[in-house]
C-alpha cells in the first residue's frame, strides 16, 4: 500500500464532477461548461441557481416555474421562528443557520433520501427559506421583529425586503446578485466535500448541508469574508495600511481575503466582483466608504508588493456587502444563502454514482503494547 501522505488532499482528485470547474489556461471558473464572469455580466441569481441544480439554462417556461416556486416557500413557520429567537444572540449567526437546517431536516418527515427528484424538492426549499432566516437574524440582533417574504420581489429584492424593510436601487440590488452568482459553486472545497463525504455514507441532504454549514464557517474557507471586514475595521487609517501589514506579516498572521488553494496567480472571480464593487463605491460611497475603499486599495498593492499574493472573492464581496449595509456577522450566512445550491447540486451528485468516502491516515502513535494491569 502507498504511504504518500498527501496533507489537507492537496492536489489530489478524489472523484468526477459535472457542475463545475476552473479552466486553467483563461483563468476562468465555468458552471456547467458557461464562465461565471459571462453568466455575472448576463444572466439573473435565479437562472444561475437553475443551472447548477439543472446542467442547463431555464427556458422562459422552465424559469418562470423556478421563480414561482422559489416564491411559494420562503416562508418559515412560526414554531422555527420560535426556536430562533429563543438562540442566545451572543452564537454567531452561523450557529443560527446550522440550527435552522438541522430544524427543517427535523420537520421533514419524508424517508427518501436517494431520490434526487425528492432532493431538489428538498434543495429548492432550503434555497427559498435561507434568506428568511438570514434576515430574521439580521434583525433580531438590531432589536428588530421579522417581517414577511414579499412573493412581488425577486430572490434579491425580497431579501433587502426582509432585513432592511425596503428594497435599494436596482444598481445594488444587482451588484447582491453578482455575489450570489460568484459564490453559488467552487468545485470540491472544503464546505462542498464535507457535503458529499456526509452525503456519501447515505445520510440525508439537510445533515449534509447541516455539515457544510460548519465547514464554511471556518476563517480560512467562508468565514474568511467576515474576517476581511474586521481587519480592515482594525486597521481603519488607510495611512497605517502598510506598516500594519509588514507588523502581521513578521508575526506570521494569515492577511484574510487573500491567497487561494486552487488559484495562485489571481482568483478567477475576483475581477468581475472588483469591477462591481468600484461601481457601488463611486455610485454610493460616502466618505467613509471612501476611505475604507482607499484602505482596502492600500493593503491589496501592499500585498502583492511584499508577497505577491492576490485577493481572493471574499476580500471584495466584504466591502460590497459592508456597503450595502449588512452587518459584519451577517456576511458567512449570505455565503450560505448562494453557495446551498452548488453544495446541493453535489450531494445529487454524489448519490447518482454514490462510494463511500474513507481515507486512511498514517499512524505516528506509540507501537503495540501491552495494557497494564489495572490499579
Ligand atoms: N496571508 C499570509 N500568508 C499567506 C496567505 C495569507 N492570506 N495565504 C497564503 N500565504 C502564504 C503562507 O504563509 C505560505 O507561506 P510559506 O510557504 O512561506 O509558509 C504560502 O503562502 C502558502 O500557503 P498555504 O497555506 O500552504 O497555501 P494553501 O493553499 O494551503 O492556503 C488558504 C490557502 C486560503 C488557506 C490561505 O491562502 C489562507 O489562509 N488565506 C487567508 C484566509 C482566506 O482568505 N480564506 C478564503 C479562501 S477563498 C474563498 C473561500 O473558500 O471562502
């Protein structure tokens, strides 16, 4: 047997996937075979999700479908609404949406978990609920009641809707669904493997993306656009950028939002995500925005000047949704919201050619011996 350790599976390929995949030689991350910078530049939130559960675009019908039955169940009953608000406000609002999953996995009843006809149902439903609970969160720890999912607006305006009680203009809005697009599906990281290694021993899709949930949360994976935020609110003088980056470089700090497992020359997704926050910033940056603009600018050139490390999605998507006036804690559970379908989409996958996903490790342990007598 091979004894080549390959710590945190790096670089090695553990099975097939269809939905996506990063095309080294453009630099470009593609869903279903159609780069994500074209589907962001061209296509809504809600078409993309369609693609990743479906391999395809929706036609108009197909679509409007899709739309109508996103918009049927965004609604959460009262005994979950309940239970949330019951959560000490001191849990991060991760542990909130863990819960709220493990929740509704608890109130399904249904015992068909290799069905995957039974499991887009089960995904489609998670989709229209996550922003209802995002937002309940969002407001509850601003002193707020929920209010109602408005069946009127899209997935995006609904979810401004339900935090803010109001919808932005369409620029915004659009740039939210940027986001959304851009996180939606990455391959086998480490929430998405986590799926599929729980998916693999048969369990069932809400203990899944329960799973994922966990490992999303996490600094270096999904956590990471949360912690991009504090840092920059740590930092705060864009003058003292640099001088703070050379003091957490020599103390061997990770700089979060930057550096890629898979990219190493630039995150793909990166650039269409710039491009939409420079819109915001000079449409409705005031002068506070500015200037964390200008920080945020400031620790980039620094960056890829000391270590010629380029930023990853979370480090633009943070000052985005900082923005559009979401609040720090609120940023990881918005990943949750976009990235359900590409975990989803998995789990089918996994199921279709399903084989059960153990590794070994290589024992460092004391030999064999024998136990003593007891005392
Ligand atoms: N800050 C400082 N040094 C870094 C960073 C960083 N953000 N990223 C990589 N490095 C250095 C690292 O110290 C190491 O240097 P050396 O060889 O001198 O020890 C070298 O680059 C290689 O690092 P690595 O940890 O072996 O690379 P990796 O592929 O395992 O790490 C990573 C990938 C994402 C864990 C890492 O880049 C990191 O910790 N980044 C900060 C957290 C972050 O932004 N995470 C979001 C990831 S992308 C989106 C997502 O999944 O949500």
């Amino acid at each position: 047997m091979s004894t080549d350790i390959h710590r945190g599976l790096a670089g090695v390929v553990v099975d097939t996937t269809a939905i996506s995949t990063v095309i080294s030689e453009t630099n470009s991350l593609t869903y279903g075979g159609y780069p994500v910078q074209d589907l962001a530049a061209s296509r809504t939130w809600e078409e993309v999700a369609y693609l990743l559960w479906h391999g395809d675009l929706p036609d108009a019908g197909q679509l409007a479908d899709f739309r109508a039955a996103e918009r049927a169940q965004r609604g959460l009953d009262r005994a979950g609404a309940e239970l949330l608000a019951r959560l000490p406000a001191t849990c991060h609002p991760m542990d909130v949406l863990r819960t709220a999953v493990s929740y509704l996995g608890a109130q399904d009843p249904t015992e068909d978990d290799a069905d995957p006809a039974a499991n887009y149902a089960k995904s489609l439903s998670l989709f229209a609920k996550l922003p209802t609970v995002v937002a309940l969160d969002v407001r509850r720890r601003r002193g707020l009641d929920p209010l109602q999912p408005d069946p009127a607006l899209s997935y995006a305006e609904n979810f401004f809707h339900l935090c803010f009680g109001a919808v932005p203009p369409a620029d915004v809005v659009r740039a939210f669904e940027i986001t959304m697009i851009l996180y939606a599906e990455h391959s086998f990281n480490a929430s998405t493997f986590t799926a599929r290694v729980i998916t693999s021993t048969l369990s069932d899709l809400y203990s899944a993306v329960t799973g994922a949930i966990g490992a999303l949360k996490g600094p270096l994976h999904g956590g990471a656009n949360e912690a991009v935020m504090d840092m920059l609110a740590e930092i705060d003088d864009p003058a003292r950028a640099e001088q703070w980056l050379d003091r957490a470089l020599a103390e061997k700090r990770r700089i979060m939002g930057f550096g890629h497992r898979v990219y190493k020359n630039g995150d793909s997704r990166v650039p269409i995500m710039q491009a939409a926050l420079d819109q915001l910033v000079s449409a409705h940056g005031d002068a506070r925005i500015r200037r964390t603009a200008d920080l945020y600018g400031r620790l980039q050139r620094a960056m890829l000047a000391r270590k010629g490390i380029h930023p990853n999605l979370d480090y633009p998507s943070a000052l985005a949704y900082h923005l559009m006036g979401f609040d720090t804690p609120a940023f990881t559970p918005i990943f949750v919201m976009s990235r359900i379908t590409g975990w989803t989409a998995h789990v089918t996958e996994q199921l279709h050619a399903n084989v059960l996903i153990r590794p070994l490790g290589a024992y460092t342990g004391p030999r064999q011996r024998p136990v003593p007598a007891g005392a």
